[in-house]
C-alpha cells in the first residue's frame, strides 16, 4: 500500500468535497532545481499542467510484472520550458507524479508513480505546449563487465566486448575467458617447409641383402661331387657304366647352376627395391621442391593485430620466426617440430645384432652336406671328407656359419627421412608464446574447485582435468577478478592432444546460491535503485531449499536479469517509485483491504479473460547440468492439452542446474500459464487512493 500521511488518508475518507491537485516535480537538468507544476494556481506553485492522463499501470499476471506509463501537456507560454530544451537534453530525466489536497500542508503530498521522460517529447510552437510520456524508471544499466578499445594497453580483437563470468552458487564448467588469448590471423597464400633435408640422401637404403654364404658352400660342394664323379677311372667299364657316372655328374653341376640361379635373382630382387626406394626419394625431393617453400613475405589477413617485431607464428603445427610489416610477414626461419622429429626417428632406425650385453650372443650356425661318390683311392682336402662306407664312399662338407648382423628390419626398406608440409591458403595462424596464460573465471570472490579442458582421444574430445594451474586475485579499476593461470597453452604441447586452449572452471562464489543474496548482489552493484528490505528479508528464508548456481555470460538489461531470476525463482519483482519489492508467489498474500460495492464507480466494471495466445499446455524447459555440454538437457510437461489443444512455449531454467528444483518451478508456472484468468477492472473513488498494483485485496 503506498505511504500516506494520517492527515492525507482522513482526506481521502471525506465523502465529499475532496478532489486531489496533480503535481509534476521534474528535474529537467542537474544545474537546475527540481521544477514542480500543478493543474490549478497557488502561490506556491505554477498551474502549467494542462493535460495529465490517466495513470496506466498494466500488469501480466502470468509473468507477475508490471510497467507504468502516464502522459502530459504543459502550458510553455512563457517560453521558460522550451529555453530550458534549447539548452539541455531532458531525456530519461527523472518526474515524480503526485497528488496533494487543498488544506493540508504542503509536505502532505504523496507520491503516486516516479518515473523519467520518453519520447515522443513534442514543442508545439502553435498553442506553445510540451508534451512527454513519462515512463516506470527501468534501469538502462547493463550487468557485468566487458574489456573495452582503450581500458587496456593491448587487447585482441576477438576479446573486446567479452562478456567477463558472474558467477553465482557453484555452477559446473563455467567457460573461463582468455585474457591474453593468442592472435589469430588467416593465410591469404600458402607456405611450406621441408623437414628432413639433412637426413634424406645420407641415410642407407636399408633392407638387407640376401646372406649367400651356405648356399655358396652347397654349390663348391655339388662341384666337388660332380668332379668326383667326373674324374673317375672308367677303365674296364661298360658303356652304359662310363654314361651313368657322366650323368650323375650333369646332375650335380645342374643342381649348382640351378642354386646359383637363385642367388642371382635373390640379389636381383634387392637390387631392385632399393632402386625403387631410391627412385620413391627422388619423387619426395621432386614433389616437395615443385611445391616448395611459398611465398615469401606471406599476406596474412589480421596480420596487423599481430605484435612488432620478431615473432614466431604457428601455422598448422608449423613454426615461423620473422616479423610483419603491416599485414605482410616476412620468414626468417621455418621448422615443423613434429616433422623434423619424426624424420630424425626414420633416419636413425635400424636394426642391431646382440640387443645387450646381458642376453648371450648368437651361435655360429653348423653345416653338413653328404652325398654318394664312387670308391676313391684318394683324399680331398679342406673341408671335403671321404667316408667309406662298405664298397661305397660319400662325400661331406661340413663347417660352421656365423650370424650376419642384419640391418633395416630383413627385406622391408625403411620410410625414407624428408617430409614436405604444406599449409593451403586460408589456414589459421596464432601467435607462439611461451608466456603464461590467464583467464578469467569470475568477477565475483570465491573458490576455484577444478579445471577442466577438452582432450582429443583418437577422434573423441572428453573433458579431463587440468592439473597444472594457478590462482590468483586481479584488479581491473573497480573490478576485481578471479584468474587461473595455466604456465603455457595447453595446445603448445602437441604430444598432449588437447583439443583447443578453452578451459572449464567449477567455481563456487562467495555470493549465493540464495537467490535473495543474488539479486541484492546484482541490484547494490548494477543499479541506482533501492530495495525493500523487508519483503526481501521475508522471501530468503522461503527460498532456502531452492539453491541457485549459474553464471551470467552475456550483458543484459540489469532489470531483465533481475526480472528472470525472479521468475526462474516463483517470485514477482516490481519497480514502485524507484523501489524494488519481493513478493513470493506459490503463498496466498493475505489481503490488505476489501473492496464492496460502494468502493466501486457504477458501471465501471469490466471483467476480461486471458489471451488465447496466452495460454501454455505444453511446456518445453531446458536446463544444463554443466556450462561444458553442447546440448541443453529438456524437461517437457503438458497441462489442460485436452482442454485447449497444444499450445507450446520452451523457456531456458538457467539459474538451477538440479534437476529435482527445476520440474518444481516449471510445474507452478505451467499451472498458470495452462489456466484461464479472469482479470476484474473497475473504477474505486479517492478513499481506496492508498492501495496500488500487487495489493491483495478481498471482493
């Protein structure tokens, strides 16, 4: 109910005679006093006013909120008001809207609506008036803060108006943002490095020859057995006894030449993929130099964000030491770290003979070969042995082999050393530093309790945790921050597979997860206007078992934001005169008057219903249980579908990440929104003056 002073209320219980003056009190400018007109005459105040309409107070019940507007027409005959717009800007100036009654003392004036001057603010030279609206005074504040061109010295691009996280409660994987996040550019050519030059002609071929040495042994044995054979005393022998010893000795010297054979085109075979590793090397020196190296400088779009001076870029993976001149970067130097190792591992790769001193080494590997040869009255020498066996003798060639140290791995060839990297037009290009990194993980106090970041498992991103980081407290002027302070970009180790540089921060603020907290937080930093305490102090303890953890990304409207929570919340928060007030509304309010029928102007009455398009029966409610997840989780209720057919409306529960919490609050909201309300407007007289929007009242 508003604040009337005793003699006020007594005046407006007076049945007749009683008929309120309107007053104006405008503050047109901070250089000059507050300005007060009225409709009548007095001495003590100009009667300027001469249109004032009805006060339009309009109120959406299934929202709970409501908007004040109200229009006027001052008499400017003097010129006065048209002097004071002629030489400052009267928008969004504060009015206060009031009544007095004649007799009473003039601090006896009660206030009806504040609120501040709205277009359309109209000088009619004709009839010398000015009209203006005059609005409820919602703040234009926007909550939270972002960098801005000048508050630092050197800020990049891709961060000026970046939200900075509020966070309140203890939200899951808030988004921290990079303060000091690595320049970005675009290649408009291309470029390229070879890596492994040093390596790629000097290396063997590899593979391994074919080891010949038994099979020499075989042959220098068949020989033998064939020269025995061959040289044996036919003297007294039968034609047919003479031909079969030269056949036997055809068929030994056959099987060395067949043995031979084999040789030969074993070795054939290696000559031959050694040519071809050979020739694939060439192909490698070929194809890398027709593509080359690029362009040199290269044009890179974004280029003059990048700092002066010598610089190394990276590019694909690729490292690029020089400096800029404007967008035009200018290689001094070229490596592929990643490449370059890899091609010193190829290099290097061979196989050795005993792997260490603690496994024995391998053994000589025996030989025996025997074969039939006629009866001899003769010796062979070296290793050929004559044995007799009966009437019949053999021939044996025994020794032993030692083991050939193999290289390359037998016949596979190794992969050769140079590899060519090459990066297309249009690739991104940031700035390697090994600088610490900072983000910002709240403007709010409070306690870091784990960071996370997305790693790349063979194709998967999963968020692990960040074990290596600092915290620390930062002031920005009036702001302070919360930072995490990583020793190096996490993407400047390759060998870890971290997906991207962004981090994730389960923080738990010291401003929450009572929503009341919240809200005073918000208005006392973000706002001009005032609080009721009292209606706070009654709706905190009702919201206690509904804990609230969310962050504010973006800036908005201080009383969007305000008026969200509040509705996320079940609450109503209304502006009144430069107030806010808090009413909770799953209670029934207990009822501050009654209206009869004698409060009531005759046929004044009016009752409407809700809007058809008002009304909700379906209702989709999404939500998340961390700020790291790519898809909102959904909760969708239906009410009165059959009574009213499907009518859907989605809303985004940001403040709760319980899910319990959530169906509760969207089930009250839906019972409202899926009902008809009858909305009951009627005109009352002067002695129901004191009663104003969301009053409860009894018919």
């Amino acid at each position: 109910m508003r604040d009337l002073s005793a003699k006020a209320l007594q005046k407006i219980a007076e049945h007749y005679g009683s008929e309120p003056v309107n007053m104006l009190e405008i503050s047109w400018s901070d250089d000059i006093e507050i300005q007060v007109y009225a409709d009548i005459n007095d001495n003590r105040i100009r009667g300027k006013i001469l249109e004032i309409s009805s006060l339009d107070n309009i109120i959406n019940v299934t929202d709970s909120a409501d908007s004040q507007e109200i229009s006027v027409v001052l008499d400017d005959t003097d010129g006065i008001i048209k002097a004071i717009m002629n030489n400052n800007d009267i928008h969004k100036r504060d009015v206060w809207v009031k009544q007095w009654f004649k007799g009473l003392p003039f601090n006896d004036r009660f206030l009806l609506f504040r609120g501040k001057i709205s277009s359309p603010v109209v000088w009619n030279e004709g009839d010398r008036t000015v009209s203006f609206t005059i609005i409820s005074q919602l703040e234009d504040k926007e909550v939270g803060f972002s960098p801005e061109e000048g508050q630092f010295p050197y800020i990049p691009k891709e961060l000026i108006g970046k939200t900075w996280p509020l966070i309140f409660g203890t939200p899951l994987d808030v988004p921290a943002v990079q303060i000091n996040q690595a320049i970005t550019g675009t290649t408009l050519q291309g470029v390229g490095i070879i890596s492994g030059r040093e390596y790629h002609n000097v290396k063997p071929l590899g593979g391994n020859p074919p080891d010949d040495r038994l099979a020499k042994r075989q042959i220098r044995h068949y020989y033998a057995v064939a020269n025995v054979w061959g040289t044996t005393n036919t003297d007294g022998m039968k034609p047919e006894q003479i031909e079969s010893l030269f056949a036997t000795e055809r068929s030994y010297r056959k099987r060395a030449r067949d043995l031979q054979k084999q040789i030969d085109e074993a070795k054939d075979a290696f000559r031959r993929r050694q040519n071809c590793a050979r020739a694939q090397r060439n192909q490698t020196v070929t194809r890398a130099e027709n593509k080359g190296l690029g362009s040199n400088p290269i044009r890179i779009l974004g280029g003059e964000d990048f700092p002066r001076g010598t610089i190394t870029l990276e590019i694909g993976g690729g490292l690029f030491t020089g400096y800029f001149n404007d967008d035009l970067f200018y290689i001094q130097s070229r490596n592929h770290p990643g490449n370059s190792k890899q091609a010193r591992n190829q290099a290097r790769q061979e196989q050795t003979g005993p792997g260490s001193n603690c496994e024995p080494p391998p053994k000589p590997e025996p030989y025996y070969f025997e074969d039939s040869i006629p009866r001899v009255q003769s010796q062979i020498n070296g290793s050929f042995v004559i044995v007799k066996k009966g009437r019949s003798a053999v021939l044996v060639t025994s020794g032993k082999i030692s083991p050939r140290i193999k290289v390359g791995g037998g016949p596979r060839l190794p992969e050769q050393s140079l590899i060519h990297f090459w990066a297309e037009a249009g690739s991104t290009v940031t700035l390697k530093t090994d600088l610490p990194m900072y983000y910002i993980v709240s403007t709010i106090p409070g306690t870091v309790l784990q960071v996370k970041a997305y790693k790349d498992f063979n194709g998967e991103k999963r968020l692990v945790n960040v074990t290596d980081y600092d915290v620390i407290t930062v002031t920005y002027g009036s702001i302070t921050t919360v930072q995490v302070v990583l020793p190096d970009a996490l993407t400047a180790d390759p060998e870890q597979k971290w997906a991207g540089d962004d981090i994730y921060v389960t923080f738990e603020s010291d401003v929450g997860p009572n929503i009341v907290d919240i809200l005073e937080y918000l208005i006392n930093n973000y706002s001009d206007l005032s609080m009721d305490t009292t209606s706070f102090d009654a709706v905190k303890i009702k919201l206690e078992p509904f804990p609230a953890n969310f962050a504010i990304l973006d800036r908005k409207n201080i009383v969007a934001v305000l008026q969200e929570i509040a509705f996320q919340a079940r609450c109503s928060l209304r502006i009144s005169n430069g107030v806010f007030y808090l009413t909770y509304l799953p209670e029934e309010p207990t009822a501050v008057d009654t209206l009869t029928e004698d409060d009531i102007e005759n046929q004044s009455v009016s009752v409407t219903l809700t809007d058809t398009e008002d009304l909700v029966t379906k209702y989709i409610v999404e939500w998340r249980l961390s700020y790291a997840q790519e898809d909102l989780d959904k909760i969708v209720l239906r009410h009165n579908v059959n009574k009213y057919g499907i009518q859907e409306e989605t809303y985004d529960y940001y403040i709760y990440n319980q899910p319990d919490i959530i169906f509760k609050v969207a089930t009250f909201w839906l019972i409202r929104k899926s009902n008809s309300w009858k909305k009951f407007n009627c005109n009352v007289f002067l002695n129901k003056l004191n009663l104003e929007t969301f009053d409860a009242i009894t018919l």
